[in-house]
C-alpha cells in the first residue's frame, strides 16, 4: 500500500496573481494513510533569457511555500520541479538559491579542491554571466559583471534570510540543442550542427526533509537523440520527461533545552536594550526639562502665550538636540551591534526558531529591532 496524496484542505493552492500563473503553479499535499506532514509541490517554467527573472519566480514560488507554514518555525517539505531553462551551473544566480546544499554527488556546487579562492568563483560567474546573456567572454562589461554580482549576492540573503536549505536531484541532460555558447561558424566540414546536451529541467528539493533515491535516466541512456537532437522520429518532444522518487524525513529541530534557551536569551536581550533605551529617552528628556527652565529663569527665553512665530532656538538649546542626536544614533549602532552578535554563528535550526518568535528574518530585527 503506497501512500496517496490529496490535496491539503488547510492549504489552498497558490498560483500568485494572474501574470504568473504560467510560471508557477504550487500546491501542498497531505497523505491520507498517514499522519505525516504535508508535502508542496511546486511546477515551474522559468524565463528562458533573462536570469534576474528566473531568480525572481524561484523566490516567487518560495514565498508561496512559506505561506504554507506560516503557523510554524520550519517550512514544509517542498519539490520545485520543472524547466529551469538554465543549467543550475557553479556561478550561476539561480545555483546561488541552492548553494548552502550539503556537498555530494547531487549537488552542482564545486567540491573541496575544486574552487580554493575568490578568483576561482569570480572565473565561475564571469563565465554563467556571458552565457546567460549570449555573448562571447570578451563582451562581458564591468558593468555586466556588476549587476550579476549584485543579483547573485541578494539571492545568497534571500536564502540565508529565509534558512532555505535546497538541492538539486543528480538528474541527466533532458534537451539535445544547438550551442548557443558556440560561434556560428562552429561547424564540421560536412556541415553538420554543433549539438550540446542540456540540463535544464530539474527537481530542486528541501534537503533537510527530503531525500532523492530514484531518478529516470535521461540523455545519458538515449544514444540516438544525443546524436540527432530533440525532437526527433522516436521522441516528438524537445525535452526528455523526468521522474523522481524522495523519501521523505521529520525536519530537524531543536531540543527543548536549546530551545528554550535561545528564547529565554533573546528575552534577556531585548529587555536589556528595550531599558537602555529607556533610560537614554528619559535622560535626555531631563536634561531638555532642565535646560527649559534656566533658560528661562536667566530670561534668556520669552515665554509668549501665543508667539506669532517660531523662535530660534537658543545655541545650548541646539546643541542639546545635536548631543541627543548623537546619543541616540550612538545607542541604535550599539544595539544592532549586539543583536548581530546575538544572531551570528546560530545553526539554520536557531534561526528558524528566532525568525518564528520574531515574525521577522533576522537580518530585518538586526536592522530595526522588534516594534515596542
């Protein structure tokens, strides 16, 4: 008896607005001969030309599956299966969502040895950027290089923001095409084409709850497309079909000791700075009440019941609003200093844990704090 799965009821479909419907389809599924947590499937078909709107529908499809799990601190497991039209290759912006994926045979990150400096990955993303937009090496502008490190960089926040922890199945090639990375004139003698095996559909899953341990073969065990291409008399289609079969694991989560450690310290830290704060306020308001009434007993100030228009304030006056400026942007660096040191070092797991208390990502309570 397989286990079935029907839609979850508790979780409606999320299609996004109208515009995207085509891009991305996601829905969460329960088992219904089980007690296990509901699964999200999403269905995608990514931009083919431009890279900053296929990372934009990544992210679009992941926010869907969040709103899945808002009720709890992990998200649910997720499948994200379709055609990426891209490769998920090593520098590219897309391959930043999955990044932080354990290091193995499945995922398209460079293994130990493979990349031992900046440089080496600064070659990698040169490289992805010419070919995402078709044009040779030597064309890459500063300014292309500029943008692509930009995108690549708020995909990499995006990830660590939300403590997605994503992967990639080990699949084959599934599109046998012309080599857009090759010259026109690239041709053999006889005037044959210059084919070049694809990856571009994908299943991309949360690795941390699901494991991949069966996948079809593709390209890799269909010699006459790799050597004719797609479509072709046997294989009416472009792309070659994908299946997959994940095993699905509990999410990891924090014992109840640590747990409730790490909230009982949060507590202490924002108790601690909500009275430092406090304290400056009700410091400065004082020494502002004080100031008022010298000023005014040395009648350096007149008090009119109606002033018929707004005074300069006397020079000690300014320059207590210019030291209270001070204080308190002094006060605001000093805190967000301590809330990063707070949330640095912390396990995917804390984070989760941090950012479900807070309601917020951490980097957004490290910038601002929590409302009073």
């Amino acid at each position: 008896n397989r286990n079935k799965w029907v839609p979850d009821s508790c979780n409606k479909q999320s299609n996004g607005d109208d515009e995207h419907t085509n891009t991305c389809i996601t829905q969460a599924f329960r088992s219904v001969d089980s007690d296990d947590a509901s699964i999200v499937i999403s269905s995608i078909h990514l931009d083919a030309s431009r890279e900053e709107k296929r990372c934009a529908q990544i992210q679009r499809c992941l926010g869907q599956t969040a709103s899945f799990s808002s009720h709890l601190p992990y998200a649910l497991p997720l499948i994200i299966a379709g055609d990426y039209n891209c490769e998920l290759s090593i520098g590219s912006c897309v391959s930043a969502f999955i990044k932080n994926a354990p290091d193995d045979s499945t995922s398209s990150q460079p293994k130990e040895g493979e990349e031992d400096s900046k440089c080496g990955m600064e070659e990698h993303k040169l490289r992805e950027c010419a070919s995402a937009l078709r044009i040779p090496l030597t064309s890459v502008t500063p300014d292309n290089v500029k943008q692509w490190d930009s995108l690549y960089d708020d995909v990499e926040t995006y990830v660590y923001d939300n403590c997605w922890v994503l992967k990639r199945a080990n699949t084959g090639p599934t599109r046998m095409a012309l080599d857009h990375d090759e010259s026109n004139d690239n041709t053999t003698e006889s005037n044959e084409l210059c084919l070049k095996p694809w990856k571009l559909d994908h299943f991309v899953y949360t690795s941390n709850t699901l494991e991949a341990i069966k996948y079809w073969s593709t390209l890799e065990d269909d010699a006459e497309s790799f050597k004719t291409g797609l479509p072709n008399e046997r294989v009416p289609t472009d792309h070659l079909p994908l299946a997959a079969m994940f095993k699905i694991h509990p999410h990891p989560q924090l014992d109840q000791g640590p747990r409730k450690q790490l909230l009982a310290s949060l507590e202490e830290l924002e108790l601690k700075q909500n009275a430092d704060t406090r304290s400056t306020v009700a410091a400065i308001d004082k020494e502002k009440i004080d100031l008022e009434e010298k000023l005014q007993s040395q009648e350096l100030v007149k008090v009119e019941e109606k002033p018929k228009r707004k005074k300069k304030p006397h020079p000690e006056m300014i320059q207590h609003i210019r030291q209270s400026r001070a204080l308190k942007k002094q006060l605001k660096q000093t805190q967000t200093k301590e809330r990063e040191q707070f949330v640095s070092g912390r396990c995917v797991l804390e984070r989760m844990e941090l950012q479900h208390a807070l309601e917020m990502t951490c980097n957004e309570w490290i910038e601002k704090g929590r409302a009073k």
